[in-house]
C-alpha cells in the first residue's frame, strides 16, 4: 500500500472540517478530507439549514391562522408534506454541491471513506495510507439514544427530515432544544404534540428567566408540557404506546427522542492514536484545539463544548488553519460571548452569561433589567404571544455580560446586540441609543 503525505488531514467533512480544509487548501497546504457521508455534516444534512426550512413552513401556517385579526376571511390550507420534504432535499442537495465545488477550487483532496488511525500521524481508508504532518478531527456527533425498554424504536431528530407524512399525534422526549424546536414544528403544522420534560424544565441550561416564561410559550403554540419520564415504549400495527414513572400513552403516530447528541468517535481508532477522551467519550482539546498529541486537533462537536454550535466549529476551523499555515497567531474563541437562537414558536435568543453564572463570577456587583411585554405582531390576533427581555450588567458602569430574550424577531435581532456586548456595551451605551419603534428590539435600549 503506498503512503501518501499531506501537510493536514482532516476527518469528516462537516460545517468545521470543510472550513479548516478550505482555509488550509487556500493558503497553499496540501489538505485531504475524509467523509463517507454527505457534505456538510449534521448542520446542512440533518440539522441547523433543513431543520430552519421546517421552522419557516411552520411560521407560514401560523401567519395563515393569524390573517383573521388583520381582516381576511378565515384561510385554510393543507400543506403537502411531502412535496415539502422533496423541495427541501433539493435545496440540501445543492448545497452539498457547492461544498463539493469549494474543495476542488481549494485542490483539497476528497476521500469518500471512514480514515482510522494507524498511529498518531498515519491514517488508513481502503486501499489508501495517508501520512499526515497535521491531523483534525472534526466528526461531529450523533443522536443519543434513547436507553429504555423499546428504545430502538424511537424515531431521533435525523428521522424528522426523512418523514414523507407528517404525524397527527407525536410525542416529543426531551427537554432541550431541539425537542422545543422539533415539537413547534409539528404544533404549528397541525399535529397533537405531548412533550414528555423528565422531570426537568424546558431549556433548563438557558436563563431562568427564559424557562419562566417558556413553557407557556410552549403551551400557546400547542405543546402539551409532561413532568413525566419515559420507561418503555410499544408498538403494535403502526401505533405507539409510550409507558411513563407516571401512568401510560397510548396512540402516538411517532415517538421521538431527542435527548441531546454524543461525540462521534466510531471507528477512528484514536487509541492506536493515543488521543485522550474524557469521561462522556468526547475528544479533550484546548482553546486552541489541541489535544493530548502533538499535531494533532479537534474542533466542533467530538470535543463535546458546551457551545456545539456550526459557526462556532467554522470559526475554530479557519482559525485554526490561519495559524498552522498563514502564519497568524491563536485566536481562541471566548465561550462567554457566542450567540445563540433556539428556533422556537416564538424564538429564543441568548447571548452572554446567564444571571446564575454572573452571580457566581461577580456577586453583588451584578444588576439586571427586565421587562415582560406584548409584542404590535400580537396586537390584532386573537392568541397573544407574550415576549420578554433581560439584560445582565455588571459593575458601576453597567457593563452588559448578558443578554436573553424571547420573541418573534429575537433570531435576527441577536446579532446585532452580539456585536455590541462583546465589545464591551454598557447599559448606558443600550440607553443613549435612539429606540427603532415599534419594535421588539426597542425593548432592550428602553429598559428603566
């Protein structure tokens, strides 16, 4: 078998693998890129980009339902599902094409197969041996499954985006976000939705104050919340029976878990590697994607961060190879300012320290504002949403550690408000800040 050398070897070829591929192919590098799968990894296939296509047909059904309060007869459309389903694989197949072009513009090479390690720097795929001056790791993760009675057959977040039918009465395992996001989807279009939380509240690792005011968020777009944990799941002719610590449901179209993701580390052999794991099987990496091996990274989600999140595994991705090969320093990316939306009926957005965290790192000099209001979108409809906003400050300059709100319009303002906190926004800066009205984003620089 002949070896072949590259100056990077990357294994999987998500949001995070193909950016570091590109960047290191641009600056000259000789760069191969393992991927049996599709292009793109979770995100483009099975994640953020079809799971937010799916969100947008659900705020289409709730603009249909709401015209009544703007003075249209009542409007009733049927969604074909599954024309849907086909026109949103087309979209992903296009972008998987264009990933495709980006690496033969970059001259990386393309290897359709699972690499294993041979030893630290020698990975081995088919017929092929490739010795490598650099090694990333960048394979993701995948769903968790569900560890019950009848757990292998749950459907998990992947099988959404396979559906050809939408299912009238689902039940929804999981308390995070992709359980709120995946249920909404479905509330919105139609289906009975029962959330079963496992004793847990929904988005329990956001601010408080948006779990406050959450569930009833849930409940307004058709989620039915349960405190309830699954024990064991049924099936007979088609139709599920869930089992619960608190009684039994029966007649479920599909029974979904989605009860958070697991480093994906099958089949690399990073023990003929010697590359460390921690405890949950996730790959131990430094800020600057280091591990325990000497040339060899990992970035996104197999290091199991708590920020998994596919801007995050870009930006580590091009940082990292701007530094290996562009001669750039490290640029770490700081975990207390990484925006995030959950894409929720009405959505979330998050960016900074929660209040719990600021108290814990300042004390007594944290002081926050917040204000509970109804949105103009909801002034003529007869199913008011509520929103809500919270700004977390810190010192006698007020400066903004955190920012957390919920509401239509919180996914395309957040940006924005990033910008500004991470470069040291004061409330003053927010107050002295002319208001856009009516607006949801006046709410954040009007805050008393």
């Amino acid at each position: 078998m002949a070896e072949e050398e590259f100056d990077l070897v990357v294994i999987g070829a998500g949001s995070g693998g193909i950016a570091a591929a590109n960047r290191a192919g641009a600056h000259g590098a000789r760069v191969a890129l393992f991927e049996p799968d599709r292009l793109g990894g979770t995100c483009v296939n099975r994640g953020c980009v079809p799971k937010k296509l799916s969100w947008l047909a659900a705020r289409a059904a709730e603009a249909l339902h709401n015209a009544e309060g703007y003075g249209f007869k009542p409007l009733e459309a049927e969604q074909d599902f599954g024309r849907f389903r086909r026109d949103r694989d087309e979209y992903i197949r296009i972008l998987n094409e264009r990933y495709a072009e980006g690496l033969e513009k970059n001259e990386v090479a393309l290897i359709r197969e699972q690499a294993r390690f041979e030893d630290a720097h020698t990975l081995v795929a088919g017929e092929r041996r490739l010795k490598a001056r650099h090694v990333l790791i960048a394979t993701g993760a995948r769903t968790r499954p569900l560890d019950i009675p009848g757990g292998d057959r749950v459907l998990d977040s992947d099988d959404f985006f396979k559906l050809d039918t939408r299912p009238e009465r689902v039940a929804m395992i999981g308390a995070g976000y992709i359980a709120a996001e995946l249920g909404g989807i479905f509330a919105a279009l139609g289906s009975h939705v029962d959330m079963y939380l496992g004793g847990r509240r929904p988005l329990a690792h956001f601010d408080s104050f948006i779990g406050e005011h959450f569930e009833q968020a849930l409940a307004q777009v058709g989620i039915h919340c349960l405190s309830a944990g699954a024990t064991r799941l049924e099936r007979e002719g088609g139709v599920y029976t869930l089992h619960t610590d608190d009684g039994e449901s029966e007649g479920y179209d599909a029974v979904f878990a989605a009860i958070g993701r697991i480093p994906n580390v099958i089949d690399l052999r990073l023990d003929a590697a010697g590359v460390s794991l921690d405890e949950t099987g996730a790959v131990v990496a430094n800020l600057r994607h280091e591990t325990n091996v000497e040339r060899v990274y990992a970035i996104g989600d197999v290091t199991g961060r708590a920020n998994a999140l596919t801007p995050v595994a870009i930006a580590a991705g091009r940082r990292l190879s701007d530094r290996l090969f562009g001669g750039k320093p490290a640029r770490p990316i700081d975990p207390d300012f990484i925006p995030s939306v959950v894409f929720s009926h009405p959505p979330v957005g998050t960016v900074g320290l929660t209040e719990a965290d600021a108290r814990a790192r300042y004390g007594e000099k944290v002081r926050v504002y917040t204000n509970l209001f109804t949105p103009l979108s909801s002034a003529l409809v007869r199913e008011k949403k509520r929103a809500a906003v919270k700004l977390v400050t810190v010192g006698e300059d007020e400066r903004i550690v955190g920012l957390h709100i919920i509401g239509d319009g919180a996914d395309e303002l957040l940006q924005g408000f990033a910008v500004a906190i991470r470069m040291g926004a004061t409330k003053r800066d927010f107050d002295e800040t002319v208001a856009i009205h009516p607006t949801t984003a006046e709410e954040l620089v009007t805050l008393g």
